[in-house]
C-alpha cells in the first residue's frame, strides 16, 4: 500500500534535540564484538581521549556474577569480574593507558554507592557497558524507583562532561531513553503482538526505558543476524515511536556531536550494517490480523552517517549510485524465511541469519521494483512486501570500504501484512 507522504517535521523536532548535543560520544554495538575488531575499538580509544590518554571503566553487570557461575576461577569463566578483567586487558592493547573493571555486579550491589567506586568511575574518560541481561543493569545501576545510584549518577556527569560511552548488546539496549525492548522474535510480534514481561519468544519490552543516553527512537541489537526487523517495527507501532534503529553484529552506531554542522550525527563502523526505520508515514491495516503498510526502511554501512535532526543521509565516499548498473534482471526468488526464524534451525543455529537484508540488498542490485518474503512460520503466515519507491526515492548504493565490497540503500518501502 502507498499513500501519500505526510512530513511530520514538527513531531521530529518535538522528539528530538535542535540545540548542539553537547554530552559524550556513544558507540552503540549491536553484540556479537569480534576481538580483532580494531575499527571499533580504536575508535572508542580515538574518542575517549586517544592511545596514551583514553581511561576506560569496564562494566559487566549485565553479565552473571561470579556467585552464579560453575566456571568461576577457571579458564572457562563467563562471569562479571572475569569479563570486566578480559575487556579491560583488550582495551589496553588498543591504546588505553588505563581500563578497570568498575566492581558492580548482582554480588556486589553496594558498591553502586561506594564512594571508592564512584572516585573511580570520576577519573575515567570513557566507559565500556558489556553484554548479558539489561535487566541486571537495572538491578545494579538504579535504585528500586528506577533512579540512579550514586555510581550511575557519576557515569552521568561524566558523560555529560564529554566522556564516551560504549556498549555492545545489552549494553547498547540499555542507553536508549524511551521503551527498551527486553526479548521476543518477529513473528511472534507480529502473530501475539506486545508484551510487558518478558516470556519466551514473545515480542517484551520494559516501559520505563533504559538510563536515557539514546533519545532518538527505539534501539535493537544482533539485529539482521536475528531478523529483528518486524519485532522493532511491530514494537514502534505500538509504543508509537517514529523511528527505530537495529544494529548488526561486530558493528557500531557511533553518535556524536559535529561541530562544524551543529548537530548531532551518526556514523556507521565495523563489519556490516545499522537499519533505520522511519514511521511517520504508517499505516494499520483493518484486518483481524496484524498489518503496517508504508514503513521506510534505511540500511547504512561502514562510513555512511545520519543526522536525525535533519533527516539528512550521508553515503560514504567509496559507494556510488546502483541506478542503471544492476546485475540482474528480477530479484533473487522469494524467501519463506524472511526473519532468519530460530525454528528453522541448523547445526549453528538460525539457518538463514541476515535473510532479510540478502533479499532486501539484492533487489537494489536488480532491475526490477519490488519483491517479497515470507515468514517461516505460517497460521497466519506472514509476508513483507519490498518496494524500490520513486515516490521516496529509494536509492542503492554499492561500493568497497575498508577492502570489503558494502552495500547500502535508503528508503526502502515496506509492508507487512498476512499471506
């Protein structure tokens, strides 16, 4: 379905800052941090202050803590001290002249109001949010009311004072500020609907949000690997936030102020690609199954940058236009697995991780205006109907970065709806 496009600029600047971002960097990694990700890690090192001066506070409380883990002492350890210790040497190796472990976890709670612990996080340029369960970020950070303690307080400050502040995977769903989602799969979104309490693979997310770094619209992680696209675009519907971002693994959104621009803008770093969904211009189908027509969908890879305030793309230098120079005539044949579905499964897991943008990438680099998947799960069936708009002006781009061929596109129309 495509009707006509209303530009909801007042609601944009409503929602977001006009005025200079004047905190911190944020580097929002969607999970899955490679060791040998240098892109990533020198750049979280370039903007905490640079090798030879960046000090970064590692915090590992998403992660179990040591009083709950049968390997702890061991090699095979998977707990907070011992994952805090590994970043921290990682980090160093870098170019930090410091990185700590920040000691708060779920057997180390109090800390949280430490005042050594707090002289810790005020001497640090940078800090570094490991992954696990959100949920054990708010157990630790906050107070009861959701408040923060006084160590999340300090992070704050310093934050705000310009410090960087890093996560990957839990540790990026925890920056956002509105509705944080907390689990769940496409389909199921999409067939059960929203849920306030996690359970399963249902669509959950916590209504009070996360420590509020990340104020331009929802955020996502392990994004195409999992086929995230319907659980965030059902979830931004519902809570009716406009725009929605899903981060891919060993990749990063940096955010950060451009001086020269005077507004916030974001960059795309490491290893494939950060979408971003645009909801302005939705609409519910009337069905007694769920339906959302006329969704845009931006996919950005490494060196492509966005302004929110503007609305503004920026495509990295070494892409150029795919219009007129397409490799094939009709787009690849349509998949019945459009979310990577955990239940079609394989020795490794999902069998079609990143099915959503194969297909999605490929009829950018057909000559043809349209194609579809399906969902793996049927009664219903669910379908996504792809669409190159001239009316949006739908655009890709192809082109080598960092001696890795990426591609890019803007402005992808989609619809979701029952097969």
């Amino acid at each position: 379905m495509i009707k006509s496009f209303m530009r909801c600029s007042a609601l944009l600047l409503a929602l977001l800052p006009v005025t200079g971002y004047s905190a911190g960097p944020l580097i929002l990694i969607g999970g899955g941090l490679k060791d040998d990700n240098a892109a990533i890690y020198q750049r979280l090192i370039q903007v905490a202050g640079g090798s030879g001066q960046a000090r970064i506070g590692v915090i590992t409380a998403a992660s179990i803590p040591e009083s709950a883990d049968p390997g702890a002492g061991t090699a095979s350890a998977a707990n907070s001290k011992a994952n805090g210790e590994f970043y921290a040497q990682l980090l160093k190796t870098y170019g930090a002249v410091d990185a700590q472990w920040i000691p708060i976890d779920l057997d180390k709670i109090s800390n949280n109001s430490n005042p050594q612990v707090v002289a810790q996080i005020n001497s640090m340029t940078g800090f570094f949010f490991g992954g696990g369960d959100q949920s054990r970020l708010t157990q630790t950070l906050q107070t009861a009311t959701r408040a923060d303690s006084p160590a999340l307080a300090a992070i704050r400050a310093r934050h705000n004072a310009g410090a960087v502040l890093a996560g990957t995977s839990a540790g990026t769903a925890i920056m956002v500020q509105g509705p944080m989602v907390t689990g769940g799969e496409s389909y199921d979104g999409l067939r059960y609907g929203v849920y306030t309490s996690p359970g399963g693979d249902d669509l959950s997310y916590d209504m009070q949000g996360g420590f509020g770094f990340f104020s331009y619209g929802l955020l996502d992680t392990h994004f195409s690997e999992r086929g995230r696209q319907g659980r965030i675009v059902r979830l931004a519907d519902h809570t009716q936030v406009p725009f929605a971002f899903g981060v891919d693994e060993n990749t990063a959104l940096l955010v950060q102020n451009n001086p020269s621009l005077g507004q916030v803008e974001m960059e795309v770093i490491g290893e494939s690609g950060v979408f971003i969904f645009d909801l302005r211009n939705k609409e519910r189908g009337t069905g007694s199954s769920y339906a959302l027509y006329d969704v845009l969908g931006s996919y950005l890879t490494a060196g492509d940058r966005y302004r929110p305030v503007t609305g503004q793309f920026v495509i990295a230098s070494g892409k150029t236009s795919l219009r007129g120079r397409e490799r094939y005539s009709s787009a690849m044949t349509a998949t019945t697995d459009i979310f990577s579905s955990p239940n079609n499964s394989g020795a490794n897991g999902r069998r079609k991780p990143r099915e959503f943008v194969k297909v999605s990438a490929d009829l950018f680099d057909s000559r043809v205006t349209s194609t579809l998947g399906r969902t793996y799960e049927t009664n219903p069936r669910f379908r996504v109907d792809l669409f190159k708009s001239s009316q949006f002006d739908s655009h890709g781009y192809q082109g080598t970065v960092g001696g890795k061929s990426m591609l890019s596109y803007l402005r992808l129309l989609m619809d979701f709806r029952p097969n």
